[in-house]
C-alpha cells in the first residue's frame, strides 16, 4: 500500500473510491487528520491532506512527525507527496510539473528529528539524496506512461512560511542553487528518512516566484488557483498512473 501526502490544492483526493477514514494516535500527538483509505487505479492506497481536510493548518504549524510517524506504523511501501511551489529557475514556470531530487532547507524552529532527548541515542542519517530514486523513478516513468511532462530534477528551496519570499531572498535561493521554492518540503523528507519510508515528491509549480517573471513586481494570489486546479488534475493522472504501476 502506498501513501499519497496533498498539499495545497490536492486538500481531497476525490478519485479515490471505496473510502474509509481511520483516526490515528502517534506519540507525536495527533496527524493532520484522520487516514483516508480507498482504492486508486485499483490498489489500495492511503491518503493524507497535510494542510488538514480544511487547509487550516499552515506550513510551520504542521505535525510533521505524527504525519510521518502514522504512516511508518501503516507499514506503507513508499510515499509520494504532492507540492505546490514557485518557479525560481526561469523556465520552470506556472503550470510546470517537476520531480526533485535537492532540497536546501531554510526553515527553522521545526520539530525535525525523531531522535532527540536525553534517553536517545545521537543517531545521524544519511541524507545526501534526500528523495528515493526508486519512487523518484516511478513518478518519472509513470509521468511518461500518461503523456504528461515532468522535469526530472530540480533543487527544492525550502522556507519557513506563511508568508511568501522577497524578491532578495529568492534572489539568494537562485544563488545557492534552488530551483523551486516551497514551504512543507522539510523537515518532511527528512523524517522520512529516519523512519526508512521510501520518499519522493512530485512539484507542482503554481506561479514564478517573487521578483520573476510575472511575479516581478508582485505575486497575484488570486492568479493562482486557477494554475493550480489545472496543474493539479495532471498531476493526479501521475499518481494514477504510478499506484497502477507499483502493483
């Protein structure tokens, strides 16, 4: 069984048929909300709205842990995680799916580790590819299967949030080497990392990021859900089509 974490934009998963919702405890306190389990392409599949079933949790405010930690106690094979974010490289624009494979993480004051305290051994993880190559691989696979374009590759800038960046600041990122900016990315990935679940995630770029492109002078929320609602369907024809692949 695979896991299917949306963000913004993918709050509900109306594809999913069969459902079923099942309340889950961690020692992290309590999930962004009850699992939706159901069936996509078939196979069994969990899905959890990391922003709540509302989207009234911001990005700093998430239980990353009692997320990742529900998931790791569902034993699922891999997780795949939906995105949006902003285009800070030039030609990954509005309406551009990417699968990254970097992560720069600028966020702090997050509950990031599942290894901490004074009862816990210092336990370091490897983490110098962030993503999984095998369920990279498949998005990328699957992606080709249904005819939709993704970049494969890209380095995801991640920010401490609510509010979107400056124009200096993505001005650093695009220094530093990020290519897309997003807010939920970290620490996410890492904890994922540590519980050993196979991990990647599939961008869906919803706008240029500050100070480029269309976003020179400012970013026009109101713009942007008609980008994402579209980004979003093709983005869930991957999933699809990757859940039908992974048997």
């Amino acid at each position: 069984m695979y896991a299917i974490i949306g963000g913004s934009g993918l709050a509900k998963l109306s594809a999913l048929q069969n459902t079923r919702r099942q309340v889950m405890r961690t020692p992290y306190g309590e999930p962004s909300g009850a699992m939706t389990f159901g069936t996509l392409a078939g196979r069994e599949v969990v899905f959890l709205a990391r922003h709540g079933y509302g989207h009234t949790i911001a990005p700093h405010e998430i239980n990353y842990r009692a997320n990742i930690w529900a998931l790791k106690d569902l034993a699922v094979s891999g997780v795949i995680a939906i995105a949006t974010c902003g285009g800070v490289r030039h030609d990954l624009g509005p309406g551009t799916l990417v699968v990254p494979d970097q992560i720069i993480d600028y966020t702090h004051s997050r509950k990031s580790t599942f290894f901490e305290g004074t009862e816990s051994p210092v336990t370091h993880v490897d983490f110098t590819q962030p993503y999984s190559a095998r369920m990279r691989r498949l998005l990328i696979e699957a992606a080709a299967a249904c005819d939709e374009s993704v970049v494969d590759g890209a380095t995801y800038a991640c920010t401490q949030g609510p509010r979107l960046e400056t124009a200096a600041e993505i001005e650093r990122i695009a220094r530093d080497g990020g290519d897309v900016v997003g807010m939920t990315g970290m620490p996410e990935a890492a904890l994922a990392r540590e519980a050993g679940l196979d991990y990647a995630a599939l961008g869906v770029v919803v706008n240029h990021a500050a100070g480029r492109g269309d976003s020179k002078h400012e970013i026009k929320l109101e713009d942007l859900d008609h980008v994402m609602n579209a980004t979003i369907v093709r983005a869930v024809r991957i999933l699809e089509e990757a859940v039908r692949r992974a048997g």
